[in-house]
C-alpha cells in the first residue's frame, strides 16, 4: 500500500514583526512576563496583500517548486485553518484559483491546531485509495483578525502564517501511523465565534465571544495530558520508543507545555524541534511551518522517523507518525 510522502515543503509568513514590547504598550505586560510564562518573543501580523489565502498560495507555491510540480499536477487541496477570510467559498478554493492548480478539487478542514495532523491523516488515506494522486496540504492561519488585542490573557500568544506540503504516494517513505481524538464536550475552554453567529447563548453571556476565548490553565492542563497520551498510545501501537525517533515536531504552542512534555517523556532537548519563540502560537500552521523550516536545514536523513503532535480548539488532539 502507497503511504503519503513529502515531495516538498513551504512556508509564508507575513512581513511585520510584533515585539513583546510593541505588546507592552498595548496592555499591561512584559517581556518578562511573556518570555517566562510562554517562551514567545515575537510573532508575525498578516497585513495589506497578506489574507490567509495569500500566504496560502505563497507556501504552496514554495512547495510545489521544491517538488518539482506545477500546480496543473495537483489533485486535491486541502486547507487547514480556523481563520477563512471568508465562510464559503472555503479558504481551499481561493488558494486553487490563487496559484492556478485547474485540475484539482479542494477543500478546507477545522480541527483548529490539529488540522494539519487530520489533514495528513486525511490525505494519507486518499492516497492510499488513489495512488496516482498528488495532494497539496496546507495549514495557514490569519489569527491577529480574531484575537482581541485587549485581552493580556490572549493577545500576547499568538501569530499570523501559512505552511504548506506536496504529498505523493511512496512504497517506502511517508505517514506510517496516527492516533486522533476528539472531545466536543470541552469546546467552551477554548472556542471563537463568528462575528455574525447566530448562537445566542454566546452572544448574551459574551458580547466578545467572536474572539478567541480561553481557559489557559485549563488549556495548559489537557495540553499535556493529551499530547503525552496520544504519542505514548502512537508508540505502542507501533512498537517504537522515543529512542527510535529522530525527532518530535510538535504544535508550537507554548514553551511550557512542550517543556512538561519533554519532562514526562523523557524526550532529549535535540529531539525536539520548537520555534515558537520567534512565531508566537499559528495554530494549523505552526506544525508545516516548522516542518519546511526542518527540511530546509537538512535535519533529517532518509529512512528517519518523524513524530507530530498536536492539541487545540474541539477539544482535538492527536499524533502522527512519519518515515522521512
Ligand atoms: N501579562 C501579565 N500578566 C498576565 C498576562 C500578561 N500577558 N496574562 C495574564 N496575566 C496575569 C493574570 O491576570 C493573573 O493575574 P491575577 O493572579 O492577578 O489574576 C496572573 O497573570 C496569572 O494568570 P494565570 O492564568 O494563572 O497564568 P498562567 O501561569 O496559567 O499562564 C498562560 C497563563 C500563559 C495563558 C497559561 O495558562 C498557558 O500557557 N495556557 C495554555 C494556553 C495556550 O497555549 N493556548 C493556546 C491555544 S491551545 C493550543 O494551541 C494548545
């Protein structure tokens, strides 16, 4: 059976920088504050020409080059992102229509910061079924629209990107395994409505309820929990241990829950590859994002094996495991 393996990678992240001291005269903070409790010291802010599609279509664009394919090959696209520019048409298709990719169909999937790991899931079995297919896969996010930059508790987490994957099938190389979950009963611990909902339990209670909301301890609790579970469970099901893994890409959400991380599976400091401090939380796109960043570097040699965790918004939470 084919698996699902990388031809190329990309990224795009927007022009401006925002400091912990730009944040600092913005609300009560610091950069003490924020670098000891988040390890995050800048983030980028999408700006004019910069909507999610936009940065989209750049990473694509970057993959695609490094895969050697023009956007006429693709078959499928499909975005991860909680942060459409708009509700229909799905971000997906202004990427298709962005980089002229004709021949494929696409669509957009919501699993918040996991959505790049379902959408690995997700094009692993497409291939699987139609080995011929080449599928691009992008995790791409425009979170500074929907942040309140008044909330100290929120506004100094996250930032703005796009990272992108060309996925091909491969008898050796590719996604090996994943464990995913759900639980929709912890939705209210960390959500984002639309400004137009029509959900007005969250309109009465919550007049800012279309901004990103959160429970951080809480958050920060199942965080852990989760990640550590779903890579143990990974493990098992695949007979591996951290031993036999040659690095661990995990969604950059904060320093301290990937330190606690580190801590409870014993996983060495040169194992785990983190950038949050320079890109602050992108949510779908904080894993593909670091992912081009590895690749670039040449950090890894063929018949490596990759892990990927994630935790986010649903409660969704998962792992997945690649041969490089
Ligand atoms: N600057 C200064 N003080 C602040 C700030 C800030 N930016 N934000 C909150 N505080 C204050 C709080 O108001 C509180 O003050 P009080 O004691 O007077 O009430 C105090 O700091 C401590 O607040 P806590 O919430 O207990 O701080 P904590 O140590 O839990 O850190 C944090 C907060 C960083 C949000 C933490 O809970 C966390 O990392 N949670 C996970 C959040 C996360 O990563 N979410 C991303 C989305 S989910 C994901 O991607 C995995």
């Amino acid at each position: 059976m084919k698996h699902a393996a990388l031809l190329g990678t990309g990224s795009c992240l927007p022009r401006r920088i925002l400091t912990n001291s730009d944040l600092e005269k913005m609300v009560e903070t610091s950069d003490d504050w924020i670098v000891s409790r988040t390890g995050i010291r800048t983030r980028r802010i999408a700006g004019k020409g910069e909507d999610n599609f936009r940065l989209a279509g750049r990473a694509a664009k970057k993959a695609l080059n490094m895969a050697g394919l023009s956007a006429a090959d693709v078959d499928l696209i499909l975005v991860a992102t909680i942060t459409p520019h708009m509700m229909m048409p799905s971000c997906a298709c202004f990427v298709q229509a962005e980089i002229g990719a004709e021949n494929a169909f696409a669509y957009d999937l919501n699993a918040a910061c996991s959505g790049f790991l379902y959408g690995l899931d997700l094009a692993d079995k497409y291939i699987a079924s139609q080995p011929d297919m080449n599928v691009l896969l992008i995790g791409s996010e425009t979170l500074s629209a929907r942040i309140n930059w008044q909330d100290r508790n929120t506004c100094i987490l996250f930032g703005d990107g796009a990272g992108a994957v060309v996925l091909s099938g491969s008898d050796t190389r590719g996604v090996q395994a994943s464990c995913l979950y759900s639980d929709g009963r912890l939705w209210n611990l960390l959500y984002m409505d639309s400004p137009e909902s029509l959900n007005p339990e969250i309109k009465q209670k919550d007049r800012r309820g279309c901004y990103m909301q959160m429970s951080g301890p809480d958050v920060f609790k199942f965080a852990v929990r989760s990640m550590e579970q779903a890579i143990r469970n990974l493990l098992r099901k695949e007979n591996l241990s951290i031993d036999d893994l040659a690095l661990v890409i995990p969604h950059q959400a904060n320093i301290r829950i990937l330190n606690k991380l580190v801590e409870r599976l014993v996983i060495p400091e040169e194992k785990i590859f983190i950038n949050v401090e320079r890109y602050g939380n992108t949510s779908a796109a904080s894993i593909p994002i670091a992912l081009d960043e590895v690749n670039r570097k040449n950090r890894l040699q063929r018949g490596d094996k990759l892990l990927f965790c994630s935790f986010g918004g649903g409660f969704t939470w998962g792992a997945v495991l690649m041969q490089w």
